[in-house]
C-alpha cells in the first residue's frame, strides 16, 4: 500500500513532508468524510457491491481528494493513474488511455484514472473521457475545487456521480493533530489556546495543518516551554482564509452576505462583509452588490438605502483600502437595520411579464401628444385632463393601453415608508373609483 505514496527510498524518509509521511494507508484513516466513507456512504456502498463508478470529487483543498482517489485503486485492484489538468494536453489523455486499453487486453485488470483540477480541461479535452469512460477502460476520478455545475460539461457529468468532500472540521483537525505527534513521538509544544488558535489557522485544510505543526516542531527544541497563541502566531505567518474569487467561494460568500442583509442581521452580514475583504474580494464588487440590495430588498420601505449604499460605492473610490472599507461597513449596517421590502422588484417581475404577454400595444390616444394638425385630427391628446388642475390634482384616468385591462402590479408591503404609499394608493383608488361611478 506504500508504494501509492512514497516515492522516495528509506534513506530519504525523513526529508519527505509530514504530511506525505502521514497520509491515510486505508480508507478507515481518511478523517472528515464519514458522510461518503462511512457505512452509509456512496463510495462504501459502491465498493460493497462490488463495482467502483467513475466520480468527481468536489471539495477544498487539503481534504482528502487525491488520497482516497490513490486508496481506492488500490481496494479495488486496480493499476493507478495520475493526470493534472493543469500540466496535460490531449496528447498525454491519448497515451493514459492507451496504456489502459493494453492493460485490459493484456491482463483484465483496470485502470482508475485520477486527474486532479480536472475543470481546467475545457470542453473538447472533457469530452474525450466519454468513450473510453462508457466501455469501461478507465473509471475516472476527477478531483476539483469548483463547481462542476459550473465548470464540466453535461455529457461528463452523466457518465460520473459528484461526491462532496467536507472541509475538515475541528475534530477531524484535532485528530489528524494527534495522529501527527503518535508518529513524531512528541507532543505539539503549544498551549491549549495556541492549538486551537492552530487548528484555525489551518482553516479546514487537513495538509495545511500538518505543515504549520511540523513547522512547530521544527521551531521548537523538546524541553521548551510550550508556545502560547502570540507567539505562536509570531512564529507561523496565518494563513490566507480560503477564498478564491474565480470559485464557488465567491458565490457562496457573497450569497451569505445578501441574504444576512435580507434577513436583518446586521452582525452576521458584518461577519461575512469581512471574510470576503479578507479573502482579497475586489471592494468594488461588494459595493454594487450592496447597491442590489437596496433596490431589491429594501426599496421604497427606505429610499435612504440607495442613497447610502451609492454614496459607500464613492467613499470607497476616494478613500481606498483600508480606510473605505469601513465606508461599506457602514453601508451594510444600514442596509441590514433598513426596513425591507421586495414590493418595487416584484412589480417590476410583473410588468416585465405583462410586456412580454401582450406585444406592442399602443398607449390610449388621449395621453399622446399632438405636434401636428394630422396628429390632432386623430384625436392624439383629446380628453386629457391634466391632474394639477383637479381639486385633488388626481384626475384617475386610465393610462394603459386600450386594448389591456388595468392591471395591479405594486403592492407596498406597509414597512417603512411604503405606509404612506400604501395609504396614498387606497386613496387614489377611492377617488379613481368614485369617478368611475
């Protein structure tokens, strides 16, 4: 079972990494993934029937895609074949896949195919997996970061079943901390705060973790004092959190921060304002997503958001990085505490749908202007009231088309300023229907 993992000889055992040395031999090691290794899980009940399908792997970095990938070759006696999108061509795919083709006829035996950042392959490279993914000389495992909703091709994603591989959570970290210093035989010179403290760092990242407490003990001569959190963090530089701008992780962020503003929660939507500042999110981007907000969840319940969000936007330009941020801070509260309502988006939903239902209706001619004889011989302009001169100044006239029946598209929520609407609305109503009579 070594052999799918070290490539170096005993004498240079101790130069590779720790976390090389410490990677899973069985998939009972693997840490983190009990939801697809675990009883009831889809690879554990793929290999009970006896029959391992080619999968994509989705999930963070460090959590344990290639070494189940090389696990499962092995429990399933087959050879075990490494690809990366990002250093292979076609050239490269054509050659695996003759290899396997030999393999077969030689021997029976199979070939899983592992090719890790399989989205980089674009469209054409991901569709030569498909006729040798169908007569079965490969079982492929992609393994990827982002989205393959996104980022493969339908026909790909037919022939292969997504499993989500979980960042690692805090008992996974821990355990994977102990696993280490079982093998180091020596306990991680660090207090209770700075453990945790590391462990966070490593930010679900099973590798990563190994690396910083391997640079621990590199650091630090047995006998020491153990190294509590500021020194700890003096020691080891923190780790970026995980944050890709071109991945799902940036809809997901950016997803939590709408919907935490939506939702009135002014420290949640705080909270991931500054995650995604901190993952190196362009500020801009956040800006004219706070803009969204105002318009399509608080609207006219308070036409202040607009105007603040907007004005964050040119703070921002002015004042630049840090100092704006505390600009689109600032934004966010206030949209978080706005009152909300989506009442403007779902009218404008509703008339858009009108405009499309009923083509190119003229407006009524008695809206129109008449510049011309002609135009007023046609009656354009004739019986217009012009409402500023009603006791009112609401004359209630139709203004749709003639051929469409008056339609209600926006109905205000009663929030905020939209009461007022409201009641100005019932009130219009009252004397269009009067005049009606």
């Amino acid at each position: 079972m070594a052999d799918l993992f070290t490539h170096a000889g005993p004498a240079d055992e101790a130069s590779r990494p720790l976390a090389d040395r410490l990677r899973p031999q069985s998939l009972a090691e693997v840490v983190g993934q009990d939801h697809i290794l675990g009883p009831d899980g889809a690879l554990r009940r793929m290999l009970d029937a006896g029959r391992l399908a080619s999968v994509i792997f989705w999930g963070p970095p460090g959590s344990g895609k290639t070494t189940v990938a090389c696990l499962l070759a092995n429990v399933c006696e087959m050879r075990f074949e490494q690809l990366s999108a990002i250093h292979s061509g076609v050239q490269d795919l054509r050659k695996a896949f003759e290899r396997a083709e030999r393999l077969r006829a030689d021997t029976g035996r199979g070939t899983l195919l592992f090719v890790d950042e399989i989205h980089r392959f674009n469209r054409a490279q991901q569709d030569a997996f498909l006729p040798v993914m169908e007569d079965g000389t490969i079982t492929l495992v992609g393994a990827t970061t982002e989205n393959p909703s996104f980022e493969l091709n339908g026909a790909l994603l037919s022939r292969a079943r997504v499993l989500i591989f979980q960042r690692l959570d805090e008992a996974a970290l821990e355990e994977l901390l102990q696993r280490a210093e079982r093998f180091m035989e020596r306990k991680l010179p660090l207090t209770p705060d700075a453990r945790a403290a590391l462990r966070t760092m490593a930010d679900g990242d099973g590798r990563a973790l190994i690396n910083l407490a391997e640079e621990v003990l590199a650091a630090v001569g047995a006998g020491e004092a153990p190294l509590d959190r500021a020194r700890l963090l003096d020691l080891v530089q923190r780790r970026a959190p995980l944050y890709d701008k071109s991945c799902d992780g940036h809809y997901n962020l950016i997803s939590a921060l709408h919907k935490s503003v939506r939702g009135s929660d002014p420290d949640a939507a705080l909270y991931w304002l500054a995650r995604m500042l901190a993952g190196g999110e362009d500020p801009l981007y956040i800006a004219r997503r706070l803009v969204r907000m105002a318009v399509e969840d608080i609207g006219l319940a308070d036409p202040r958001a607009l105007t603040i969000a907007n004005a964050a936007k040119e703070a921002y330009d002015f004042l630049g990085s840090p100092e704006g941020e505390l600009a689109l801070a600032e934004a966010t509260v206030y949209l978080a505490t706005a009152a909300k309502s989506n009442a403007v988006y779902v009218a404008w939903k509703r008339a858009q749908g009108a405009a499309r239902e009923h083509g190119s209706l003229a407006p009524p001619k008695h809206i129109l202007n008449a510049p011309t004889r002609l135009m007023a011989e046609e009656g354009y302009g004739e019986g217009y009231i012009y409402d500023h001169d009603t006791p009112e100044g609401f004359s209630g006239q139709d203004y749709f088309p003639e051929e469409m029946a008056r339609r209600r598209f926006y109905e205000p929520s009663g929030r905020g300023l939209e009461r007022e609407i409201a009641e100005r609305l019932r009130h219009w109503a009252r004397l269009r229907g009067a005049g009606e009579d």
